[in-house]
C-alpha cells in the first residue's frame, strides 16, 4: 500500500469516526422529544439507541463484503 492510500484510508476512517459522533450527539440533543413523543423511559431509548448502533457497528464490514463478492448494480 502506497503512501497516499494509507493517507486516503486515513481520512476516511477518520471521516466516519467524525460522522458517528456527530450522528450520536444529534441524537442524544433529540432525547427529550424522543421520549416524549413516543411515551417511553430514557432508558429505554438509550437501550435502543445501543442496540441501533450495534448492529449498525456489526453490520457494515458484513454487507461491505457481501457487496466487494457482488459489485455494484445499476439500479436502472
């Protein structure tokens, strides 16, 4: 691996680690409309919330392996 491929694969993990923050810290500013709109705990939406990003976290290098196998399609 080259010098700017290590460079490129550098930002864009820090890029995501940036856009996951930022996602996390939207979120938990949405909390108290979350709870009261939907009429549950704080807790439990927290519990959601870990359980999202979770399988978000567990999801992502899977389905990018599954898309590496099958490249990527038109969708017209």
């Amino acid at each position: 691996m080259t010098l700017a491929q290590q460079r490129l694969l550098i930002f864009c993990i820090a890029s995501g680690v940036l856009a996951s923050v930022m996602s996390t810290s939207m979120l938990s500013i949405a909390f108290p409309d979350l709870v009261q709109f939907f009429s549950i705990s704080y807790e439990t939406l927290q519990y959601r919330n870990i359980l999202f990003f979770t399988f978000f976290a567990v999801g992502l290098p899977f389905f990018g392996k599954i898309t590496d196998r099958l490249g990527a399609r038109s969708s017209i």
